[in-house]
C-alpha cells in the first residue's frame, strides 16, 4: 500500500509540473519574449523556443511515472533503505546486528593485516611501524628468554653458588710455568673459590712465586712440587675456608696435597685431597697404588667425616676402554665413596680426571674445554652433606636432575 500511495503522490506532482511548464510557455507565446539559455551553458543556438504542444507533456508524464513504477517496485536496494528508515524495534535491532557482524570483519581483518605486517609485510605509517617494531622487539625478547633460559641455567650452575657452598674447579693443566695469568683469569671468570690442579710441573726454585701469580689476590695454595721433572698438585682457595695442610704416611705410586677447608657456615669441614698418578703402570704398580690410597682413605677417616678426593687418576673408567676399573670400584664401594665424572675429561674421548667424595654433597657439576691444555676443566660445587645450610633436600635433587636433564639434551 505504501508503495501505490507513492507512486500516485508522484505521479501528481509529475502532473502539476507540466501544467505548470504549460502556463508558462503559454505566457512567453503572448509576450513574444525570446528565450535564449543560461549564459554558462554552452550549446548550439535554436531559432526561437518553438511551440511544446499538449501531447509532449502528456509524454514526458508518462516516462516520468514509467521510471517512478519501475524504480519503486524493482529495486531491493530501495526496499531496504525504505525499511531502515522506519524508526522501529525490529529495524534498529537489524542495522545492531549488521553493524556487530560488519565490526567483527574489521576487526578481523585488522588482526590478519597486523600478522601480515609483523611477518614483513609492506611498510606502514610511522606510529604504526612504530608499535609493530615494538611489538616484534618484545616478542624476540621473549623467544630469545625461553630458548636461552637452559643456556643461563648452565651457565649459573657452573659460576654461582650458594652462601654456604664452595665453587670448585679441577683441571690438569700440563705445566703451569708459562700460563700462570691465564689460570688467574680462569679462577675469576668462573668464580671459583678453589682450584685443584695437577700436572703442575713446577720447580722447587720457582714453584711458590709462579704458583701465586696463578692466584687471585685473596688466595692461598698449598703444592707438592715433584723433585726433578713434571708431575706436580696443588691446591688453590679462597682464605676464608683456612686451608691447613695435612700430612699423612708417605707414598710412592702417586702424588697428592692435603687441605682442610672449613666454610664459615659449615659445622664441620671438608678434607680435600688432590692426586696425579702417573700413567703407564702394569698390574703390579697398580696394586701398589690401590694399597697405598688405601691406606691413605684410612687415615683421613679417622680424622675427617667429609672427604673430597679429585685429580688426574689415569684411570680409564668409561666403559668402552676399561682398564684395572673393575678393582678400583670395588675399592670406592668398600669405603662407601661415589664417582661423580660421567663424561670425557680429555680430548682422546677418555674419563681420566675424577671427582670422589665421602658425606659431601655435589652439585652442579660441568665439563668444559677452556683449551689450557689437552684435559677439560671440571666445575662443581661441593658441601658437607651433614650440614644444615637451609635448603632442602627435595630441591637438590631438583636442582640435580634439571642439570642431569639439560645434559642429556645436548647430547
């Protein structure tokens, strides 16, 4: 009804417009006023107005009306934009839903534009260029922070520990003569409070003076300098964990320097022993040397509960390349001591230096290469392990196998 009452409205108004456009050519006709166009439009001039007979407006009526009906009943835009002018619930409802619908698209589209961009798409605005640049330096920061995290894990594992632990570094350096700043420079990069070497291959007119340029300024050592050439422990420590030295019976198969070392939050301290034992024994020279660290286990036991022994042993305990292993283990296992080194400790692939302990807790334990010489520096961290330092025990073994896990990743 809407539409027929539309179409008569206009059709009237069409009317009355050529009735109109009648009288007035009518009143040019009796006037005899020439008429002539506008002067900015620009045409061919006629002879004269001429004469619109009746018949011409009843035409143009017609095609007016013809274009109002057809445009009026055929166009579904028409329709739709009549429908979305009426004030009503259910139109405003309508135009809610659609504009809901249209933001959604936007704001979709702006979420894959923003993907687009930050995987290199075409440049933007400055702003936001800006934010995206921001965006994409934080996102890096993140990716970097997680796949580091295991990297800085490692890293202070082998450099930190804690207040009522010592840092402790191994290594056979083959001669210490001529790189005695570079092991300094070793013990403060890793800060470690003590550093065990063998193969020190010092001189008993020399042995003190290269031996402390080797320290940082809060160290002290204690060495045993083998009277000749090569061979060769030491022991280097912070002062703070005193440093006695200790002796017992005499040996003759291996070399070793004892040292008592008490942490100021420690009930009790730890008695380090440092060895070197030559290599190229037979069988007999072997079961010398079982006899005499032996011997050796059996006084520091009488005298000592915490025990760490370390050093260059010779030994190859990795199991492709066994040799006396099989008495050397039963020997720790009759004086209830572990084995912590499960790696290569030398460049040939074999696991020669050790780390043996007794009521001590390690953790933290890495081999690296620093290239001093052809054997790998061992770091730890080491502890009465009756001592009560506050942590507890379920976090060390914590601790212990996230380092445990991380090897075995790079592996």
């Amino acid at each position: 009804m809407s539409i027929v009452h539309d179409v008569s409205r206009r059709s009237a108004d069409v009317l009355r417009m050529s009735q109109t456009a009648e009288r007035q050519f009518d009143n040019i006709r009796r006037r005899k006023i020439a008429w002539s166009p506008p002067e900015h439009v620009v045409h061919k001039r006629n002879n004269g107005p001429g004469k619109m007979e009746p018949w011409m407006l009843w035409c143009l009526a017609a095609l007016g009306l013809a274009l109002v009906i057809y445009f009026s009943c055929s166009s579904p835009a028409q329709k739709t934009i009549g429908n979305q002018g009426l004030d009503t619930p259910e139109s405003q409802r309508d135009v809610g839903q659609q504009g809901h619908h249209q933001g959604e698209q936007n704001i979709r589209g702006n979420e894959e534009t923003g993907r687009e961009q930050q995987g290199g798409g075409d440049d933007g605005d400055k702003n936001s260029g800006g934010k995206d640049e921001e965006r994409e330096e934080e996102e890096e920061e993140s990716d970097s922070e997680e796949e580091s995290e295991d990297d800085e894990v490692k890293q202070t594992k082998q450099t930190k520990s804690s207040p009522a632990e010592m840092a402790v570094g191994l290594l056979n350096v083959r001669s210490i003569n001529n790189k005695p700043s570079r092991i300094s420079e070793l013990i403060t990069r890793t800060n470690r409070s003590v550093f065990l070497t063998t193969e020190t291959w010092a001189r008993e007119d020399t042995a003190d003076s290269v031996l402390r340029q080797a320290s940082p300024e809060n160290f002290g050592f204690n060495q045993w300098v083998r009277p000749g050439r090569g061979g060769g422990v030491a022991i280097q420590f912070e002062r703070e964990l005193g440093g006695d030295r200790v002796h017992f019976s005499s040996v003759t198969s291996f070399e070793y320097v004892a040292t008592v070392l008490q942490h100021p939050d420690w009930n009790q301290p730890i008695l380090s022993i440092n060895l070197y034992l030559r290599p190229g024994y037979n069988q007999e020279r072997f079961r010398t040397f079982l006899n005499e660290f032996q011997q050796l286990l059996d006084e520091a036991s009488e005298r000592y509960n915490s025990i760490l022994v370390t050093g260059d042993f010779n030994i190859r305990v990795n199991p492709e390349r066994r040799s006396y292993t099989d008495e050397f283990y039963f020997l720790l296992q009759v004086n209830n001591l572990d084995q912590h080194v499960e790696e290569p400790t030398h460049q040939r692939g074999n696991m020669l230096d050790l780390v043996i302990t007794r009521n001590v807790h390690i953790s933290h334990l890495t081999i690296q290469d620093d290239g001093i010489s052809d054997h790998y520096t061992i770091n730890f961290n080491a502890r009465p392990a009756s001592t009560d330092t506050g942590k507890n025990t379920k976090e060390e073994e914590d601790e212990d196998e996230q380092v445990k896990r991380l090897k075995k990743r790079e592996e």
